[in-house]
C-alpha cells in the first residue's frame, strides 16, 4: 500500500509531494489524537490507513479554506 506513494497519479492529484505530505501528517495526526479512521483497519498501521482513505477519496484538502490553488489537468506531469 504504501507503493501508492511512488505513484505519479496521487501526488499529481494535490499538486505535489509537499501537499501530498502535509495531507498525509495532518491526518496522520489525528488518527494518533483518536480519530476514527474512515477506512476499515484491517490490521493496517496509521499511516497505511491514511493512505487509504486517500486512495479511496475519504479525505483531501479544502482548497478554499487552505488558500492553495487546486491542481488542474494541464499543471498536472
């Protein structure tokens, strides 16, 4: 699972690894806190199940509330 991350399509997704890592500690960080995964565990450790909620479009960042500009298909490699 973590492989997903060498993938081109979801860091392309947020516009980049930086984006896509700040995502990855922000909720990484409140799973650790207590919050309830939005994926089933399966026996997966945190980061696993963030990456998962990734990959299955769970979570993502507000474009709007960060002030970040949205990734479009053309900014996309």
């Amino acid at each position: 699972m973590i492989d997903a991350l060498n993938s081109d399509e979801i860091v392309n997704k947020f516009g980049g690894r930086f984006k896509l890592t700040a995502l990855i500690q922000k909720r990484l960080g409140e799973i650790i806190d207590g919050a309830r995964p939005l994926v089933e565990r399966e026996g997966r450790s945190d980061l696993e199940v963030v990456i998962e909620e990734i990959l299955q479009d769970k979570i993502t960042i507000d474009w709007e509330a960060s002030g970040l500009e949205k990734p479009t298909a053309a900014k996309r490699r």
